[in-house]
C-alpha cells in the first residue's frame, strides 16, 4: 500500500519568513512526488515534482523541494513568503498503483 | 491551450435527479482521471482513461455513478438517482503519461444535491 501523510493541517508565516510545508510518503518503489497548489473555487495546479536525479527539486513561484530517501520526506519550501502564497497545499505520491494525494496543508501569509 | 474545461461549474438539483458532468481534456493528452473534493475525504481518484477506455473505476462508490469518453475530446461523469452524500467538488485532470507526467486540472463542477 502506498501513503501520504502532511502532518500539518495549517501553517502560518508572515510574509518575508521562509515557508516550509512538510510531507511523508510511504511506498513500494521508487517514488515519484508532486506538489500540487489549489487556490479558493479553482482546481489543483502543478508547482513541482521529483522523478530522479537531484534531490533539490525547483519549481514554480520560487518553491522548491528536498527529496530525502531515507526520511521519506518531501517538504515543500519557499525562501521568503508572499501573501499570494496563501492557498491549499498538497502533496501526492505515485508508486506501482495510482497517485495518491495527501490530505492538503493550509498556508496562511500575513501581511 | 486553453486547459481542462469542465462544465457545469455550479449544479445544485434534488434529490433522485440525474446529473450530468462534462470535461474537455487537454488535445494531446492520453489520460482522463475524475476526482471527487469533500471536506471529510479529501481528493479522491473515481476513474481514469488511457485513449478512451476506462482502466481503474476502482473508486466509482455505487452503480450509480457511471463515466463515459466516447472520443479523445469529451468525457462525462454521470450520476443516476443523486443523493445528498454526492455533494462534492468533482474535479476532471487530464496527463501526457501516467506515472511521470503532472495532471492539469480543470476549476471543477460544484455539485448540492438537495
């Protein structure tokens, strides 16, 4: 079985203080990660995702995110936060089976 | 491109009526997947198609929920009689490939069954 967990249900961070969104996965294989952004009424959309090769991973908006084998973590990070940055995050693993989705992590920026 | 269309994007009927949910994927894409958003359960995979043909319903809930994509442009996700537990978000996405390649979703359809 395969498993994604975002421990965090919300994060806060003002705006101008690095942001860190956390995820654990368990799986069978060789893990492919994503990170997925959904913003109130509109659907996911893709920020980044870890196939092989370099662990550091860079992608849209200034995130970015560490892949670490033997944590089995893929944390989600942004040097310097935006409130436009304040959204629903998720986190999804694909394994041998299909793609599983965290239950998402609530980012709130303040100004 | 002009990305993953859903429509409706608001539906709210009554109990035991049939509704209709349509997604245009994006050309070029191989993989149609319909996911279902609630508070309690999260994102949740219904169905996915590789070239038209349904490979995993695995996660349609009842024989009431049925999904169709009669060509490599349009898909549908019906659901005959609603009831009020099917109130959800249902998101289409459409990928390139399976494992590797990131879904585009589209804003999806707002489902209140009353």
């Amino acid at each position: 079985a395969q498993s994604v967990a975002q421990p965090e249900d919300q994060v806060n961070v003002a705006e101008g203080n690095p942001l860190t969104v956390k995820c654990t996965y368990s799986v069978s294989g060789n893990p492919y990660l994503f990170w997925y952004v959904q913003y109130p009424n509109r659907g996911l959309q893709f920020l980044l995702k870890y196939i092989t090769g370099d662990n550091l991973v860079k992608g849209s908006y200034g995130f970015e995110a560490e892949f670490n084998k033997s944590q089995t973590s893929f944390h989600l990070k942004k040097p310097s936060a935006l409130v436009s940055d304040s959204a629903l995050y998720f986190c999804a693993v694909r394994g041998s089976y299909k793609l599983s989705f965290g239950a998402g992590t609530t980012v709130t920026v303040r100004a | 491109d002009a990305g993953v269309i859903q429509s409706p994007r608001h539906e709210v009927t009554e109990m035991g009526q049939e509704v209709t949910l349509r997604c245009k994927p994006i050309s070029g894409h191989d993989y149609l997947f319909w996911y279902r958003q609630t508070m309690m359960r999260g994102l949740e995979l219904l169905i996915y198609f590789n070239n038209n043909v349904p490979i995993d319903d695995s996660g349609m809930p009842e024989d009431r929920f049925s999904a169709k994509m009669p060509n490599a442009s349009f898909s549908t996700l019906k659901i005959q009689p609603s009831e009020p537990r099917d109130s959800a978000v249902y998101f289409c996405a459409s990928s390139e490939t399976l494992n590797t390649g990131e879904l585009f979703f589209g804003e999806g359809s707002r489902l209140t069954v009353l």
